[in-house]
C-alpha cells in the first residue's frame, strides 16, 4: 500500500502551543485542595454553630472549650437588641470560630444534649457502675482503675449509703447521690470506659 507524498494537510495536526488551555478552576481544586465555594459552605457552617452557642445558659457555656474572646462576643450576641449591631455581631463571632475547634465545640454540645447517642451510652454507662457499686463491695477498686481522679473517700461513702439502702429494698436518694457522682465522674473524664463493670 502506498500514500502519497503530500503528507497531512496544513492544520490537520495541532502543535502542543495550540491546544486549549486546561480551566485553571480545574487545576485550582484537583491541585490545591477544596475549592473557595467548600471553604465558604464551611465558614456559614461554623458561623451559624457560634451563633447558636448564644442560644446556652451559662453553665453549658463553661463547659465547652471555647476560648475567652468567643465566649465574650456570644454574652454580646445575647446582650444586643438592635437587629444591625446583632448581624455585625453574628459576623464577628463567625470571624472568631475560624481561630476554634469547630469538633471539639461539636462534640461538647452532644454530651450536653441528653437525647445525643454519646450521652445516652454515658448515661447508661453510669447506671451500671452504680448498679456494680451496689452489688459488689470490691467493685469500687475497680472503678478507681478506670477512673483515677474520683474521690475515693466521698465515693465509699456513698456506695455505704446505697449498699445499706439497697438492704433495706429500697431505692432512693442514697443510690441516686451514688448515681449522680458516678456521672459526674465519667463526665468529667471526657471518655466512656466500660471496663470493669462485669468483672467478678
């Protein structure tokens, strides 16, 4: 088979300086990361968590890890009754929550829900340690292995309690006293730690 000799034709192949240029949006977001519109989508999203913080009494407040300056613009937020100063307000928080741990804030506020899966296993978590506490008098060292900074002292004492009401077959305030400290405990441990509480 021959060809012939006038070879392609003048346009037929297109020199590597003529082709068309790849977007630079493409380039921008598979080699640099999220694109602006993520980044933006982010920023509205941690804002809008800052500005429901104002939504807190203060005792939930003090157990978040926030920072002093975030803390200070939501008691603003709250304080303010003109409708321009809160939108400057809400902005501002929106600026601060850049500087804040937007997960660790996220995972505070689902131990402070009650209803949050985390909390519920807490909760339950609790009733059975006190449940152990009351069953089994060696549970207690048990218990201060897993959770080393209770007050050992204060803790006997209320499992005394409880032991001699559970005794009595009765179920009140000693056991929910021992309840309510075990709580407290697990709470502020920031963990779930189920060791131990099936151990014989």
């Amino acid at each position: 088979m021959q060809f012939g000799d006038r070879g392609p034709t003048p346009g037929a192949i297109m020199s590597e300086h003529n082709l068309p240029p790849e977007s630079s949006e493409a380039h921008d977001e598979e080699d640099f990361g999220p694109s602006k519109s993520q980044f933006k989508r982010e920023a509205h999203a941690a804002q809008a968590l800052g500005v429901s913080l104002a939504e807190l009494d203060a005792d939930a407040l003090d157990r978040l890890p926030i920072t002093d300056r975030l803390r200070d613009g939501i008691e603003k937020l709250k304080a303010t009754r003109s409708r321009g100063a809160a939108k400057r307000q809400r902005q501002y928080i929106g600026r601060l929550m850049r500087e804040e741990d937007v997960e660790a804030i996220e995972a505070a506020l689902n131990r402070l829900d009650p209803h949050s899966p985390e909390n519920q296993r807490r909760q339950m978590q609790a009733e059975a340690w006190r449940d152990a506490l009351i069953e089994d008098l060696k549970a207690i060292t048990r218990f201060v292995d897993s959770y080393p900074a209770v007050d050992v002292q204060h803790l006997r004492q209320l499992q005394r309690g409880a032991r001699a009401e559970s005794e009595r077959e009765e179920y009140g305030k000693a056991s929910r006293a021992l309840f309510l400290e075990v709580r407290a405990v697990i709470e502020a441990a920031g963990e779930i730690n189920e060791e131990g509480t099936n151990d014989t």
